[in-house]
C-alpha cells in the first residue's frame, strides 16, 4: 500500500477548525442552560458557579474559561433572551394586516419566550446584582422591547384596528399581565406554554377594537 492510499484509507484523527468552534459553542449552551435554570430557581445572588460546575461535573474554573464571572455569565443568560424577544420583534413586524394583527402575533411569542429558560431570565432578573455597564446594558435593551410593543399599538390605533387610549398604560398592561407566567408557569404543567400564551393574548386584547 502506497503512502497516498494508506492516507485515503485513514481519517484524520484531528478536528477541524469548524469542528472545534462548534464542540465549543456546545459548551458554552450547556454551561449557560444549567445556570439560567438555577438563576431562575434560585436568583442570581443564591446561585453558586460552583453549583453550576458540579451539576455538569466541570470545575468552577471551566466555566471561568469558557463564559468568566458570575455576572458575566448572567449577562449571557439574558442576551439569549433579549435576542429571542428582538426575533420576535422582528417577525411581527413582518406579519400582513393590521396593527392589531402585528400586536398580537408579537405578545403570542412575547408570552411564550418569558415562559422559556432565557427568556423568564429576562424578566425574573432586576439590575441590582449587575455592575453599573451591567446594569446600562440590561436597561437599554429592556427598553427596546418596551418601544417596540408601543409602537405596535401606535400602528394600531393609527390604522383603526386600536381603540384610541394612552399606548404607554396599555403596553405596560400588557407587558405586566404577560409576565407574570414567567414565575408560576411551570414545564410540567397540563397546558403547554403556546396554549397558556395564545388564551392570555385572545383575553387581554379581545376589547382593544375600537367598537361600532
């Protein structure tokens, strides 16, 4: 057998590159999905990475390596959920027909990421544990999500498909009954979190139409 066969005949034992990016991307999620879940059982101060470490059988200093501090790894937890929220944001903006359409599809989805481990992070967690960047961070992007639900009840009202009210109370309305499943909706629960999210959005926007 000649080198060149004997070379075709063996795979290489090496990862590739890409290989190597994705087995580490892999840990990452898995280090980030052990401690958003103990984060949202536990909150942020009563967590311990040490605890994180042990229920995936690393060291503490694996997950210094792959993600870093505490905070650092709450900070990922919630930019999991934010970017879920802005897909969300996104894709409803997409949506033909109204405001009220737009609304709608976007406060399904909105329901559905807070009752998801990064997204129930999202709205379980304050700013008090965060550094001062920490903290900024966290607010702006809250903020964003807050603009956009107003601006699709603006759109709303301004097409006719919304009553006319102040959009700043009724996106906080909405906003506030919607989060509330992030603290008693649980995974084992009868209802799936679709059902739960699609009967909550019928309920609190079945009088937003303006009436004849």
């Amino acid at each position: 057998m000649t080198a060149a066969s004997a070379s075709e005949a063996v795979p290489s034992p090496f990862r590739t590159r890409e290989q190597r990016a994705e087995e580490r991307e892999a840990k990452r999620l898995a280090v980030l999905i052990a401690a958003v879940r103990m984060f949202n059982q536990r909150g942020f101060h009563a967590t311990l990475l040490e605890d994180v470490a042990a229920s995936l059988g690393i060291s503490k200093p694996t997950i210094y390596h792959y993600l870093g501090n505490k905070e650092q790894v709450l900070l990922e937890c919630i930019a999991l959920g934010i970017e879920q929220f802005q897909q969300a944001i996104a894709e409803a903006q997409a949506v033909p027909g109204s405001g009220l359409d737009r609304l709608r599809h976007f406060l399904r989805s909105y329901a559905c990421i807070n009752m998801d481990d990064f997204g129930r992070c999202v709205i379980r967690t304050g700013a008090e544990p965060m550094s001062a960047e920490g903290a900024r961070i966290f607010r702006d992007n809250k903020r964003g999500i807050d603009s956009a639900l107003r601006a699709f009840i603006e759109e709303g009202m301004a097409d006719g498909s919304i009553a006319p009210s102040d959009p700043k109370i009724l996106g906080f309305t909405l906003a506030g009954a919607l989060n509330w499943p992030a603290r008693w909706h649980s995974p084992d629960g009868d209802m799936g979190a679709d059902e739960i999210a699609r009967q909550m959005v019928d309920i609190l926007t079945a009088g937003l139409a303006p009436r004849a």
